[in-house]
C-alpha cells in the first residue's frame, strides 16, 4: 500500500513540474480502506528564481 501511494505521489508532482504556476507546491496522498486512513504520502517544495 505505501509504495503505491509513494508511486502516485511521485506521479503527480512529475506533472505539477511540466505546469509549474506559483512557488510553493505541497501534495499528498491518502491510503484509505473500510476502517479510515492507513497511510498518507506528502512532499513539498519550494521554487525560487535567482535571475
């Protein structure tokens, strides 16, 4: 379960990179079955321009 959402988290910031809008970027995804959360994968990051 954890490696598929890492899977899908790694996934969505691909394309969140080819559509970059703003500086800040925070994502996540939540693993979920009949009892409620099991696992949520986040990364976030910050883009700056030096020029």
């Amino acid at each position: 379960m954890e490696q598929e959402a890492v899977h899908a988290l790694c996934d969505m910031a691909r394309d969140a990179l080819r559509r970059l809008n703003g500086s800040e970027h925070l994502m996540s995804v939540e693993v979920r079955d009949a009892s409620g959360p099991v696992v949520e994968a986040r990364v976030q990051w910050t883009m700056q321009r030096r020029q």
